[in-house]
C-alpha cells in the first residue's frame, strides 16, 4: 500500500492508493473493479454517494489530490459527466489517469484531451482470475503508478567519522545494491559498502580536536584513490564527481586538474586519463597557476554512454572521448552561450538516447553527444547553477528515465519542475511544478526513487529531505542522522534500498529502507 510508513486509512478512503470515477450508470462496474484491485492489498475507494453537497465535493477533492492513481471508467454518458470529465482530465495533467472503458467507443466519442490516452478495453471482462489482456494492462498500469512508499531508518555512518575536508558527490553501483563511492575536495575517492554502516561510527575526538577512527575496512571502506598533487596547499586538486559505467565496471572521476581519470572498479587500475583542458587548449592544473579563465576548475562532471564512450564538461565545453581515451571529435563542442555558460552537470539519459547538460546560466539542454550537436533546450532556470535527476517511468510499455526533475540552486527559485516524457509529442513535456515544503534552500543535490514517487533533497539542512512528489507531501525522517552542516549530495541505491547523504562536514550517513524484505 502507497501510504507513508506509520500510517493507517479508515474505512472512508483517507490517504487510498487508487481514486475510482465514474457516473451513476457504471455504478456496478465500479465496484467490480475496486472489489479486483483491492485483492492486491491497496487502499481503493469510490463514491457511492455521488453527492454535489459542496462539503462532500471538498472532501472528494482532498482524496483525489493524496491518491497515487485515478481510475476512470468512460462511457458515453461519462462523457457528459462534468465530475468525471474534471478527475479524468486532472489525473491526466498529473500523470495519474488508467482510463478503461466497458462500452464500444468511437474516437470522435471522446473529448479531445482524451484523444491521445490510451483506454483500455474490459468489455468482456468478467474476473481478475481471468486470463484478460485488458485487466493485466491494468494492473501492471496501475502498479506501476502506486509502489509502495519507502520507509527509511537511519543505519549509520561510513568511515568512523569525516571522510573528507567536504563531500563533493555520491554515487551508488548500478547492480551491487550496497557498493557506492564519494568524492571529495580534498582530491580522494573512496569506496564504500552501505550495508556496514554504523551507528557508533560518527567518530570521537583526541585533545587536540584530531578525529580518532577505527579501521576503514571495519567502517565500510572498500578502496581509495588520492588524485595527484596540485602543488599547492591552499589550493587541492579536488574531485568534483565520480560516477560508474553502466555495467560498474569503470569509475570516472571529474578532477580539477582538468582531467577525468578513468579507473576500474576497484579504483586500483588507472585505465585511461581524458586531458579535457588540453582538448580546450588550456594548461592542467590551471586553479593552482591562476590561469584558464572558465578552465580554471577543471572537470567538473563525466558521464559514460552505453557503448563505452565518456562525455566530459568544464567550463562552456562538452568532449566525447572513446573507451580507449581518445577524443571522438576533432574538438569539443562550444556551449552556444559561449564562455559565460560553463557546463556543470551531465548524465546520460536512456530514453533521449542523448546526454542532459546543464551549466551555471541555469540552462538545461541535450546534446547529441555523437554528431558533437547542441540539439534542444529544456528549460531555464535563469542565470544560476540547476541541478537535475532522473526517474523511472513507463515508456510504450517498457520503464526507462522517463522522468526529468530540475531544481535551481537559487533560494529565490527552489521550486522543483518535473519533466515527463510524453507519448507521441516528444521529448520531456511542459513542467509539472512541485514546491519543496520546509525545506532550506539553496538546494544542492536531488535524487530520484527507482520504484517509488520520492525525491530526495539535499541543501542546507542537516538531514537529507524526502518528498512524495504525487502527493505533494513531504515524508519525514526520524530525528537521528544528523550532519553538522548542511547536505551537499544524496543518491539512492540501485533497489532503492539504500539513501545515502554527504555533508559539508565530511561525514556519510546512510539510510535502510525498512518496508519490505529485499
């Protein structure tokens, strides 16, 4: 049941999974159907009242807001239903809607808003232990809109203490649930396992405010690279971001220095280094000489593609490099909006078949990363750094990043805008805003479920923050996990299994989701 952990629903629906509209004469066929979903351990409810009492009209509306999917049995008296056509038509602007009909329908039946939503048949359909096309399509629909919400409880800490002078991203292995590596600003990359946090693990104190940690290996550490020396105390050859391959069997690390440095798994090969800067025509190390204008900090993210090719970004740059660390065009790709743009942030995106950037202007786009194009903006958040994350959701039947969540890093501007990817009409459709409640902006970091509608948040509060972004409602943590400054990045597990957040302060906490056996 798609409800928040701890919580119960009384007999009157509160908080139900899936919301059944419908007009009078399909009275019969409704309850049919709430009777075959709820044999799937949901919370369905359905108005037996059909009430236009306004109070009544208030309460349906609080229940069509909190349900995670919306029913719609259409006919061609529903089609003259103003309630139905308002909840079928709303549910559709939230992604909620599984419209299914029991009458013959033609196309110019319809409303045009309906035109392009698929309704599924269920004319002949007569049980759920049926063998029906219809009713599978259905439940797998509506499934996959009412996953369960994720219960998480704090685990612990990683490395007995900071593991580094500032965390600078996280990143979770993309099969083996309990493997993740961060990145510092101290130049460090380590490995981790989630599933040997600690909660004694936070680290004490000598004296002289030096921090005294068990063993690493006891505290979750399963390897370390230190990137080279910058020369300069003052200034480190930091590691903005470290991401695996497809396959996890490659690391990448963003490095300051103006090189990504691609390493195996076990960060104990050096496989390849790609010289971004040098691509540029900018010296390395440019930081610590005060040279390189927009080059100065070096990579500041890589990505791998799924036949084994990296795109690198620093400053108003994006490079495709070969698995062997060869540049696969003659140059880098220039940012149109030239030098002040400089690229931030990129990830690779299944359902584009192209690679996402976003830079400092607070423009989002994609890039073909093949033909070395900039092919289309998706938004603008208006001269500030955005940051952005993907979810799973049902493309033409198959579930892929068909979710695009971009947040600016603005307080002025915190509000977050989820992009679908939409059938038949492109790529990642008009926004769907969601206003991060109680939260402390800036954001820094955002992540987004693999199975559940969840985002996690990461800013200047000191826990990591969720929300579930169909019910626009925030879901609370316990009060333990505390950081000591505010969260800098956060990032899910594979299953979803695991939350991880870094700090300002060094430290990595870890979360356990509690809901169910994995």
């Amino acid at each position: 049941m798609a409800q928040r952990p701890g919580s119960g629903d009384d007999a009157e629906g509160r908080g139900a999974d899936i919301f059944i509209s419908y007009q009078r004469d399909n009275a019969a066929q409704a309850k049919r159907l709430a009777a075959a979903l709820r044999r799937d351990n949901r919370n369905v409810w359905l108005d037996q009242k059909l009430s236009s009492d306004k109070r009544w009209r208030a309460e349906i509306e609080g229940k069509l807001k909190r349900a995670r999917c919306i029913v719609a049995i259409w006919s061609k008296k529903a089609a003259t239903s103003g309630w139905v056509n308002y909840e079928a038509f709303r549910a559709q602007q939230e992604d909620k809607l599984v419209a299914v009909t029991f009458d013959p329908l033609k196309p110019d039946e319809l409303p045009e808003w309906l035109a392009d939503q698929q309704i599924t048949n269920l004319r002949d359909w007569k049980s759920p232990d049926q063998i029906h096309n219809g009713w599978l399509n259905v439940t797998r629909t509506v499934s996959a809109k009412c996953n369960q919400l994720p219960d998480y409880r704090f685990k612990g800490w990683l490395g007995g203490g900071p593991v580094h002078e500032r965390v600078t991203h996280i990143a979770f292995h993309p099969t083996e649930d309990a493997r993740l590596i961060s990145s510092g600003s101290e130049g460090r990359a380590s490995l981790w396992l989630a599933s040997k946090a600690s909660v004694g693990g936070r680290g004490t104190y000598d004296e002289d405010g030096v921090a005294i940690r068990p063993g690493l290996a006891e505290q979750g550490n399963d390897g370390t690279y230190l990137s080279p020396d910058s020369g300069n105390e003052y200034s480190k050859n930091s590691i903005a971001r470290a991401q695996f391959s497809s396959d996890g069997e490659r690391v990448v690390l963003a490095c300051r220095d103006g090189i990504a440095r691609v390493h195996d798994r076990a960060l104990q090969r050096l496989i390849c280094e790609l010289r971004h800067n040098e691509s540029c025509g900018v010296a390395e190390m440019a930081f610590a000489k005060r040279v390189g204008g927009q080059h100065r900090d070096g990579v500041l993210d890589a990505c791998f593609l799924p036949d084994g090719d990296i795109v690198t970004v620093g400053g108003a740059r994006v490079a495709t490099w070969t698995s062997e660390g060869t540049p696969r065009h003659p140059r880098p790709l220039q940012l149109r909006e030239g030098a002040h743009a400089m690229a931030t942030r990129v990830l690779y995106c299944d359902v584009l078949e192209g690679v996402i950037v976003g830079d400092k202007l607070g423009k989002v786009r994609v890039i073909d990363a093949k033909t070395n194009e900039d092919a289309f903006q998706i938004d603008d958040r208006f001269d500030t750094f955005v940051q952005f994350a993907l979810g799973p959701k049902l493309v033409d039947g198959e579930m892929k990043q068909g979710l695009l969540a971009i947040v600016s890093e603005s307080p002025l501007d915190s509000e977050v805008k989820f992009h679908d990817w939409g059938p038949g009409t492109g790529p990642f459709i008009k926004p769907r805003p969601h206003t991060i409640l109680d939260d402390a902006p800036p954001v820094k970091s955002i992540a987004l479920h693999p199975r559940a509608p969840v985002l996690a948040v990461g800013s200047s509060a000191v826990q990591p923050r969720l929300h579930d972004y169909s019910a626009h409602e925030a879901i609370p943590l316990p009060r333990e996990g505390w950081h000591d400054r505010g969260i800098t990045s956060v990032a899910f597990s594979a299953s979803g299994k695991y939350l991880a957040a870094g700090a300002e302060d060094g430290r990595i906490s870890v979360w356990e989701d509690r809901s169910q056996p994995f």
